[in-house]
C-alpha cells in the first residue's frame, strides 16, 4: 500500500518541495497536484517534469478543487508583481473578493473570460485511495476550501485523511465569523476523528 499526497493548489509546486522534505515523499507515494488556474499550470510544467525526471509520481492536473464536478468561470488575479495572472488569489468563487481585508491590496482579475473543470474533491478521493497507508492533504485553494470540507465531512470520506493542512480564506467573504465559526467546527470534527488538522498559513 502506496502513501497518498494530494497538493490542492499547487500553483508552481513551492508547497509540494516544502511537504516533500517535511514527510520524506519519494517515489513510493502516489502524488497528486491540483492547479486550477490555467496560466499557472502551463507555467509549472517544468517544475513537473524536473520532479518526474527525479522519480516522483506524480499526476498533475489543471482542474479546481470542488464539490462537484462542473466547468466554471475561474478568476485569475494579476501577480503582486503585476506582469503575469499567475496570482495565488486566483478563484472559483461567483462572488470574488475585490480586496484583501487581512493583508491589504485589491485583487486585480483577468478581464478575458477564462473557465475550468472542476472535481468533487471527496469523490475523488474515495476513487484514489486504495486503502492507502497514510493519507495526506495539503489545501490551499482560495476560498474553495468550505464548499469542501463540507462535503468531505457529509460524505464521511474524511475518515479516509490521516492529516491534512489547510489554509482558510475566511477573509474573502462578507461574513467572516460565520466562516470562523465554520472553521472551528472542522477543526473539532477533524480531532475527534483522530485525524491530525493544521491550519497552514
């Protein structure tokens, strides 16, 4: 039995170099990298090709993490930079967000309408796991990351997760206690479960 790694929100896999040192993933691990913005996905083919070429397995798909499986408007925020939409705001949300109530600045979208497949991410995982020995998850999926969870937890296909991490955009909404509030009932869903929870930042 192979561990499992599923990097939701890949963008150029700066997370996947940071999980592959922090959990020793080698070849022996299935390995998937989700990116939903296109530019960036074609953008990290060669970060891809130079982990393929060092023997991991990984399969690297250009779709958004969901609950559900559908082709949706994605909203590709200009880099901080300002020369390329390759921003890690980039979203599947129908309400973006304008602004960035925590750290400052607007989120300036890509005018040209771009789409992209979505997953239900809970299916998902309950098709690739295989009875792995250790599953784990690293989320970082702009907003998204509520829709999901929930299913993940009403499908009870949480408990296929040994740890997970993620990272909350709680900020991009209008109501930002109610999903503070959402957040710490994961966060008590997850422990009692026995599954090892970090909110990442």
């Amino acid at each position: 039995m192979a561990n499992l790694f599923l990097d939701c929100g890949t963008h150029l896999f700066q997370g996947f170099d940071q999980f592959q040192k922090m959990y020793n993933i080698n070849s022996e691990w299935d390995c998937y990298s989700f990116e939903a913005n296109p530019i960036t996905y074609n953008l990290s083919r060669n970060n891809y090709h130079d982990l393929i070429n060092k023997g991991f397995n990984i399969t690297h798909l250009n779709v958004a993490v969901s609950n559900k499986y559908e082709e949706i408007k994605i909203n590709c925020a200009l880099s901080p930079e300002g020369d390329s939409y390759t921003n890690q705001g980039s979203n599947i949300l129908g309400n973006p967000p304008s602004i960035d109530k925590v750290y400052g600045g607007k989120f300036d979208y890509n005018e040209e309408s771009m789409t992209v497949n979505t997953i239900n991410f809970s299916d998902f995982l309950s098709k690739v796991h295989n009875d792995s020995e250790f599953v784990l998850i690293k989320m970082d999926i702009e907003g998204s990351e509520f829709n999901v969870l929930d299913e993940l937890i009403d499908s009870g296909n949480y408990k296929l997760v040994n740890e997970i991490y993620i990272e909350f955009h709680e900020r991009f909404f209008d109501d930002v206690d109610f999903y503070r509030g959402k957040k710490e009932n994961y966060k008590k869903t997850f422990e009692k479960a026995g599954i090892i929870f970090h909110e990442w930042h």
